[in-house]
C-alpha cells in the first residue's frame, strides 16, 4: 500500500481544526500530483493506493495534539 499523507497544522484552532482546512479543491490538487508521481514512477500498474490526512494543533514543543485520519478521501 502506497500512502500519501496530508499534514496540516495550526497553533490556535479557533477557526477549525487542521483537517478542517483540507477543502475539496485541495483534494482534487493532491489527486493530481499524485496521479502525476504514479505515472512517473509506476507507469500503468500502480500500485493499491490511499490518501491520509493528519493534523497538528497547539504548541509543538508541547505536547501538540496529533489526529490522523487513514483513507481521509
């Protein structure tokens, strides 16, 4: 299994979490550039493949919270 992971981050979450600022157009940019290094690199037999999402909030040297997110889209 071949895993493209997505880390966002953000010290204050009073806008919304990290994975919250994933939108559909950035999933759509991923796919591409994922598409992109499986043509490249695999040619036409890639490889089973997903998207992971994770994100990072609060102080980094401090414990932040870490969420991940298997097969996020």
């Amino acid at each position: 299994m071949l895993v493209f992971v997505e880390v966002r981050y953000r010290k204050e979450t009073g806008l919304g979490s990290p994975l919250e600022t994933i939108t559909s157009a950035k999933q759509r940019k991923l796919n591409r550039a994922a598409q992109f290094f499986l043509q490249q690199h695999y040619g036409n037999r890639w490889p089973p493949c997903r998207f992971d999402a994770v994100g990072i909030s609060g102080e980094l040297d401090a414990s932040p919270t870490i969420e991940w997110v298997a097969n996020a889209f």
